[in-house]
C-alpha cells in the first residue's frame, strides 16, 4: 500500500470528521500556525542544543523517527535519541533519570505516579497523548480477505479456546468466507507493552465472559508465541502462515499482511481507516488531573463505522522541573510533536492525527513547562 497516498485520503476524511484545521499537501509549505502552539518551533531560536535522551514504546517507533528526522533538519544544534525499549522500559528509564521523557502506550499507573512525581521538582509527571496508534488484529491467511471478528471471537482465539481458523465462531463472522482447517498460531509481545495493555483492557471490556486474563503490560495468556516489539510480532506473522496478532495499525500495514474488521458497538464490522480510528479517539474522555492528560477510551462505542480497537500513546515528562540545560531542547521538540505541523507527518505513517480538541491542550500544557 502506497502510505502516502493513503495518508492524504486519511487526513482529508479526518478533517471533516474530527475539525482539523489543516491537511498535508503536495507542496513543502509549513503549515499555518493556529491559536494555541500549531505552528511548532520552525526556527532555531526554538531549538535548544546538546541531547535529548527518550525511549519507551515501540508503538510510536516509526512516528518518533518521523519526527525526528524533520524535527533535527530545522535544529541542527540538538541530538535526539529515541530508543524503541517498550512502554514499561521507558518508564523505568524516566523514574531512574535516564531519559528525558518515555513514551508509553498508557498513562502511568497509580502504582508509578509517586515515583515518576517525584523526578520532577515543584511539578508533576504528565501523560501528554501524542500519537494515535490504532491497534491492528493483524493476521497471515492465504486466500481470506477483509476477516471480521466479534471481540469475543479474538477473545476465544488469543485465549486458546479457538484453534483452528474453520472453528464456527469465526465461520459465524465471515458468512461469505472459504476458511481453511489451518491451525491459528497466536503472536503476543513477549516484552512490557503499552500494547498488550491496550488490547488486554479491549477484551476485559468488550468479551469479559471469554477473556479472563485481565488487563496487563505483560501478557497473561497461556499458549501462543512470544516476541519482542511491534516488529518482533508483525514480523513473525509476516513469515508465519495461519498467524494472528496485534500490533500498530503502522507496522501491519508496512508488512502488508491482512487486518480484520472489528465488530463495534453498534454491531457494524468496522474497517481499520484513520476516519473510523478518529471517530473513536474523538469520544475519549480526559481523565487525568490539572496538566495530566490521561484520557479513557469508550471501546464499547456505538458511533457509526468507528473503530474501537485504538491506543493513544503519550509523552511522559515533567510539568515543571525540568533541568535547566534540557528545557528549551524538550519544550521545543514537543511543541513541533504537538503542532498541526507534526501531527500532520503521522498521516502518511499509518497513523491518524490527534483531534484538534485534544491536540491544542496538549499544545498548552507544553508552552507552559518550565
């Protein structure tokens, strides 16, 4: 799939859907700044110098590099470094002091708020959503196109309950479908995911009655095969005829293997598009306090052609307190991630920019560090 041709499509349905202010073009013009922190830091003056040290989740791997090639094209004074360890790993490294700030594919935990407060002198550590990554139920069979699954389908096959891809639970999803008798081979991530985090809170939400493994960074299920990162999984189904796993709507779609369809809940089979992940993250409540943005996501949505599998993956750093030699570097970086200019790069990466009501508070809460 041509990722840039889809990308401009995606945005555009965006816009209408979500209220973008602006879209890609085919030119190389910056996009024009809005009210609150779109225009991103364009000239060096914004900059800062030395290095930035992050890591975290693989998830926003590929929009991390994005951003960071363009980011350093404006900024040849500054060094960023993004680590693609896992969303655990990162926050590790950023209670530690070892990276700047960690991405991960859920707001910090109740358990790892103290610890991460407490690297942050006169302020708070926030969750700062940054990057739409809808989540891909990503599978190899040959010769079935467009899969559809209820929740409580993948529920039953990522819990070992279904084996074979012509089990009547998923013939029951794809009337129309010539399923073969090919054993399913189960892929999760091996390594503390965001992800796993993610797709374990859809299934303990959606198909509770089937999956009874709760909600989790490392995976609980028994059975399967485990790899490590985004790439380790999708590689591995890439390779692996009768496999399935989840991961990044970005990584399926660069290994080109099939994504299923995913019941809503309106009962509408949805196709994983950048419009449909948007309709989903539009409905996502902030539930964090003051400057924390952490948000809850209603996977139970029953908006029309949303797709309910999605993930927002956050920066997390420090409100105030940040050391005075890294200040204008992190402030600087995250404003470009944050302006209409940055989220515009992810449309072409196979992920769907945050909506405009989400974007310009994440916009505030960045102008404001110190």
């Amino acid at each position: 799939m041509k990722l840039q041709r889809h990308g401009t499509i995606a945005c555009l349905a965006l816009a209408a859907v979500l209220g973008l202010s602006a879209c890609g073009s085919d030119n190389n013009e910056p996009a024009s700044p809005s009210a609150s922190g779109s225009a991103g830091a364009t000239g060096t003056e914004d900059c800062g110098t030395g290095t930035i040290n992050a890591q975290g989740s693989s998830a926003q791997k590929n929009a991390m590099s994005e951003w960071i090639k363009a980011y350093q094209q404006k900024c040849s004074g500054l060094t960023i470094n993004y680590e693609p360890t896992g969303s655990g790993a990162g926050i590790e490294a950023f209670i530690a002091g070892t990276a700047d700030f960690a991405g991960s594919d859920s707001a910090l935990k109740p358990e790892e708020k103290p610890k991460a407060d407490a690297r942050c002198a006169g302020g708070q550590a926030v969750d700062l959503p940054m990057v739409t990554g809808p989540i891909a139920v990503a599978y190899n069979l040959d010769g079935v196109d467009g899969l559809q699954l209820k929740p409580a389908t993948i529920a039953k096959i990522f819990a070992g309950k279904i084996t074979k891809w012509d089990d009547p639970a998923i013939k029951a999803d794809n009337a129309d479908a010539k399923l073969p008798s090919t054993t399913i081979s189960t892929v999760h991530r091996n390594d503390s995911s965001g992800t796993t985090d993610n797709f374990t809170n859809f299934l303990s939400k959606t198909a509770e009655a089937d999956w009874t493994f709760g909600k989790a960074k490392e995976w609980k299920a028994p059975g399967g095969t485990g790899q490590k990162g985004s790439d380790g999984v999708t590689n591995f189904v890439k390779s692996t005829p009768g496999a399935i796993t989840y991961t990044e709507w970005s990584f399926a779609e660069n290994a080109g293997v099939g994504i299923a369809k995913i019941q809503n809940g309106a009962g509408e089979f949805a196709e994983l598009t950048a419009e449909n992940a948007g309709k989903a993250v539009a409905g996502a409540k902030v539930t964090g306090q003051g400057t924390d943005l952490a948000l809850s996501i209603d996977y139970m949505t029953k908006e029309p052609g949303a797709y309910p599998l999605i993930l927002v993956t956050y920066e997390v750093v420090c409100d105030k307190g940040l050391a005075a030699d890294k200040l204008k570097a992190i402030k600087g970086f995250l404003t470009y991630t944050s302006s209409t200019e940055g989220q515009q790069e992810l449309t072409e990466l196979g992920y769907a920019p945050l909506p405009d009501s989400v974007r310009t508070k994440v916009a505030d809460v960045v102008s404001n560090m110190s």
